[in-house]
C-alpha cells in the first residue's frame, strides 16, 4: 500500500501542459472510421486445428479448453454511443452544451440503441463543493434522460466525491467517494454488465481507492477483486461477443503524441496494471473492443485483436474550447453480423467562458495560431510541389 500513496490529481497544469505546437489537430467531422472483425481469426484457428486432428475439444498452449467454435449468437444490427467526460456543469454553460449534445446523438440516423457513458459526467466532485457537485450529477442525469434510450454509467475520477487533497468535504463525510453518485444515479455496484443484442456489454470501474498522506484518494487500477469478477463473468459469456468500457485508458499515446519525454505514459493517464487486465481480457478470444475516455482526446490501438478505441470527449476543454484540436464530439458504434465499426462525430457548440478563465483564452489563442501556422506551411508546401511539377 505504500507504494500507493501518492498524489494523482494536477488537471488543470497538465490541461496547460498539453496544449501547444506539438499537438496533433484534426478538425475532420465524421470523417475517421475504423473495423473491426475477430471471428476469422479464431475460425481460421479452429480450421487448423481441425486439419491437424484436434477436433473441436481444443486446448491452447497453456492448457485451457476453449470453445471456440462456438458462433456468437446474435439477433440484430444495432448502434450504441460512447459518451465520455461530459463534465456538466453550469459554469460555461456546460449544461446547454451537453443538451446539444443529447440532441445531436437523438438526430441521429438510424438512431442509437443505447449510450455507454464513459465517466467523468458531472464537472467534478474531487474539489468541488458537495452542494455544487449534487447539482451537476442532477443535471447529468437528467439531460441523459432526455437521451430517451438506456444510458450506462462507467466510473470516471471526477464522479467521486474528495478522494483528492483540495477536497471540500471532511474525510468522514458520510458521502465521500463513490456513494453519493451511485446513490443519485442508482447504480447498485460500480462494475458490472449485461447482454443487449446478443453482445456482452462490461462497465469496469478503474477509480480504486487508496489511502494518501492527505486522506483517501485513487489511483487508476483494475482492483483484484474486480479482475476476478471479470475473468468469471467473461468465461460465462465466452459464446458472446464483448465490448468493455473503462474511464482511465489501458493505452494512451499522449507521450508520443506530444513528443513529451516528460510526460510519462504511467503517471495516471493510463490504469496501473494493463498488462493484468489484457491478459484477462484476451484469454477468452471474444472480447472485440475496450472504450476509453479520459484524456480527451481520439485515438486507437489494436493489440492482440482487441481494439482500444480512446473516444474525444463531450466537453472538450471541460467546456472550454477544443481541447489540443478536439471539438466536442462522441462516438458511434455499429455493430453489423459479427461486424463492430466505430466513426467520431462532432457537434457545434461555441464555448462561453468565465470572466476567471485566463488560462484557457491564452490556450485558444495557442491553438489558433498553430492552427493558422499549419495553413501556412501547408500552402506553401503545395505551391512548391505546384512549381516542381511544372
Ligand atoms: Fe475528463
């Protein structure tokens, strides 16, 4: 445990530290796409095995018996939504921008089955007042109503109520930590899944606790017990195809992204024991795709044919801009057979900030300008290769 303690939380210097230059803007809407299909992989599997006289009791290397030839059992085409980090709130007008945001995924065509929230739905509850952290859950919750579809909600750091050391409540607060939102959200367990279409559904909960020098707090980790939890409810839905959902990443790319060597990819921006949880999550062969939020920003990676898809986030810049280039925005879901496909949309949404935000004014004004550099060189870049080729 006392490796544990530490402190995790410095948004808002590491909001000012990602911004600039180094960042990798994509102002595209509806224009990046990706797929995904795992079911050859495995079938082609089965097929050697059944051509080397193993038959269809087959055993891995590690011994393990897997049915693998068993087909997912399905019953419809379906789309869903991934919402993460809408961090509502009052200030910025952030509750009318989520609004547009409901509205904008009810406009959609054909329209969504249901919406995996990704954590992170109110502003903040690790050093906001409670009052005011009541009200922000109150109104995540009943914008996402308006959705009109069933909503998920997956455990972000920001939904947890003074496991940080600018905390607004005492450490005895009978409401500190996770129970407050699960009480106003009615979520019996902060983990948990379900079947929707013949699809296995996982909602992880990566916000685990920790006792600091301060108080409580968390670190971003797959508990052992959750990990248990999983590696039994994935066993018994080995026949089904799963998407999982995490808050904090299993791979993030920032330190690359940003060409930081400061910037550590395991200082809270990705969950502690990925390696424990991959190994879970790939022993079954049916686990499609792990959605993530929490950095704000869109990105993918396939491992081992599991797809670790990083969605933009809802706010942006918490309401305050594009965050390194990122409107607003969410992403789709399609699953179509045995095929999942996924495309990011975006919504207008003009940003109304506060009197105080300096800091974020000086952000866009950096945006803006590296934005209006790269025009620049990218004219100057094709008036060249224009004047070569003549
Ligand atoms: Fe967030």
């Amino acid at each position: 445990m006392s490796q544990e303690k530490r402190h995790i939380e410095k948004d808002h210097s590491k909001k000012k530290k990602l911004s600039g230059k180094d960042s990798n803007p994509d102002h595209s809407n509806d224009t990046h796409s990706g797929s995904l299909t795992t079911g050859c992989n495995r079938r082609d599997f089965v097929k050697k095995l059944a051509l080397g006289g193993a038959g269809l009791g087959l055993f891995t290397q590690t011994g393990i018996e897997k049915s693998w030839a068993v087909q997912p059992k399905r019953s419809g085409n379906f789309r869903f939504v991934h919402l993460t980090d809408s961090h509502v709130r009052r200030g910025r007008k952030g509750d009318e921008g989520y609004m547009r945001c409901v509205e904008h995924v009810k406009a959609l065509s054909p329209k969504p089955d249901f919406a995996l929230m990704g954590g992170d739905g109110p502003f903040d509850g690790l050093y906001t007042e409670k009052d005011e952290f009541d009200d922000q859950i109150d109104l995540y919750k009943s914008i996402s109503d308006d959705l009109g579809m069933p909503w998920y909600h997956c455990m972000g750091n920001h939904d947890v109520l003074g496991w940080n050391s600018r905390r607004k409540v005492p450490v005895d607060d009978p409401d500190i930590g996770k129970t407050m939102i699960m009480n106003k959200l009615g979520m019996d367990k902060s983990y948990f899944s379900f079947n929707k279409f013949g699809w296995h559904f996982v909602v992880l909960d990566c916000i685990h606790e920790v006792d600091a020098d301060h108080g409580p707090s968390y670190i971003a980790k797959i508990g052992e017990e959750q990990l248990d939890w999983l590696r039994f409810d994935l066993a018994a839905h080995a026949n089904m195809p799963v998407v999982a959902i995490t808050h904090i990443a299993a791979f993030s790319h920032l330190g690359q992204i940003n060409q930081d060597p400061d910037m550590p990819s395991m200082h809270g921006r990705v969950i502690q024991n990925t390696r424990d949880l991959r190994w879970v999550l790939e022993r079954h062969g049916n686990v499609r795709a792990l959605l993530q939020g929490h950095t704000h920003i869109n990105e993918d990676f396939k491992y081992n044919d599991i797809w670790y898809v990083t969605s933009q986030s809802v706010s942006a810049a918490w309401w305050g801009g594009n965050w390194i280039g990122f409107k607003p925005g969410y992403n789709v879901f399609d699953v179509n057979e045995d095929k999942l496909t996924w495309h990011r949309r975006t919504f207008e949404w003009e940003h109304h900030l506060e009197e105080e935000d300096d800091l974020e004014r000086e952000r866009i004004a950096e945006q803006e300008a590296f934005e209006e550099e790269q025009e620049y060189l990218r004219r100057k870049e094709l008036a060249k290769a224009a004047e070569k080729s003549e």
